[in-house]
C-alpha cells in the first residue's frame, strides 16, 4: 500500500474506534496483568499490554503502542528490527511494527530514554537520534520501503514516543533493552498474536521464533 494511502486509512479507523487493552493468555499474575514472556535460542522477550502513560494521551486512538523488552541470554549477537515484530489475529490479518524514525530527514535527538538498556548497538540509520549509543558497525539489512510504508504518521512521532520508542539496533550477549513498538490499530478483534522473529545479527542466521497470545479487550 502507498505511504499516503496507508495513513489515510489509518486516520479514518482513528476516528471511528479506539484500540484495544490487552491482557495476555498465558503467564499473567495479579502483579503484573497486562504482561507475559517467551524465550526462544536463549532470547527473552517480555511484552507487556498496559495503556499508554506520555504524550499525546490520545496516541491509542492513532496507533497501539505495546512495550517490549528483548533480554540477549545467548552467546550471539541479536538483532532488534521492526519488520521482525507483528501482531495477527486468527482470522489472518496482520499489523506491522511501525517506525518512529524518518528516512528522509533528521529527527529529534533522544536526549534521554524513558527506559535503561545495556549492551545495546543502535542501527547505523538511526545513530542521529541517539548520539550517546555506539553504532553497530557490522552488517544490518534495511529496506527503505518497509520505513517509508510503515510509519507512524507524518504529524508524530512526540518527544514522549520517541523517548519510549523500542529502538533498531543489535543487542550483544547479556544485553538489555526496553521500549514500546508502535503498530497499525487493531479494532473489533477478541484476540492478537505477538509473533517475534530473532536472528543471529552477524550471519543472519534465525535464532528462533516466537508466539504470545493476548486477550483484547475494548472499552
């Protein structure tokens, strides 16, 4: 779908509905509600589906943010990359991670990041937003199509989304980072899928893949 296309349709779903609150299938406790993890190749991978607290308040009627932790517990590099992250639904329809970022010019520098992270290499086409962070220097496939498609909108991203934005990058063994990933709305639907992709960042081979289960509730 055309860029332009794509972001009218996501106005017009804005308008009429909200996105849904998810509670997670499997692994939820009275602690922690909204959240559930899956491991796969000696990767952790936290999501957690509570409401978005920043600015604008009004985001989950634009895009559905979702807060993602990735912990590197293997002995390989990991790469962190949009195009690796979708939520489904059992009908087969299908949400895209959307990207914070702008290829075609500069963006605001993220002076201070909403959430700690360690061992963590951001992607050379993004280095300009985050100074403080090392470059990965090895290879990093990008596709600038998939960016310019899958944006969150010309009018956003907020200083608030990007302070909180899961950044690209690679994460080194023993590695940590945290932040959330904007997708395309999801309405009238019970139920969504997080599905992950992982692969080794230096021979692109798949570590593993994985599947969470949320329930999707609308108010």
């Amino acid at each position: 779908m055309h860029r332009f296309a794509l972001l009218a349709t996501l106005a017009a779903l804005a308008a009429c509905a909200h996105n849904p609150e998810l509670f997670p299938l499997a692994d939820s406790s009275p602690q922690a509600p909204h959240t559930a993890a899956a491991t796969t190749g000696g990767v952790r991978v936290v999501v957690d589906g509570e409401p978005w607290h920043g600015r604008p308040g009004d985001l989950p009627a634009t895009v559905l943010p979702v807060r993602v932790t990735v912990e590197n517990q293997s002995s390989e590099p990991v790469r962190v990359a949009y195009p690796e992250f979708v939520l489904t639904t059992p009908d087969g329809m299908s949400r895209h991670a959307l990207s914070p970022y702008s290829v075609q010019r500069p963006g605001q520098v993220v002076s201070t990041p909403a959430f700690p992270m360690g061992g963590f290499w951001i992607a050379q086409p993004w280095a300009g937003y985050y100074p403080w962070l090392s470059p990965w220097d090895g290879p990093f496939a990008f596709d600038s199509d998939y960016y310019d498609t899958y944006r969150v909108s010309e009018s956003l991203p907020s200083r608030d989304m990007l302070a909180q934005a899961l950044p690209e990058g690679v994460l080194q063994p023993g590695g940590r980072v945290t932040g959330y990933l904007y997708f395309q709305p999801l309405h009238h639907v019970s139920q969504v899928t997080f599905q992950a992709q992982l692969d080794d960042a230096r021979t692109h081979a798949q570590i593993g893949r994985l599947a969470i289960p949320f329930r999707a509730e609308h108010t």
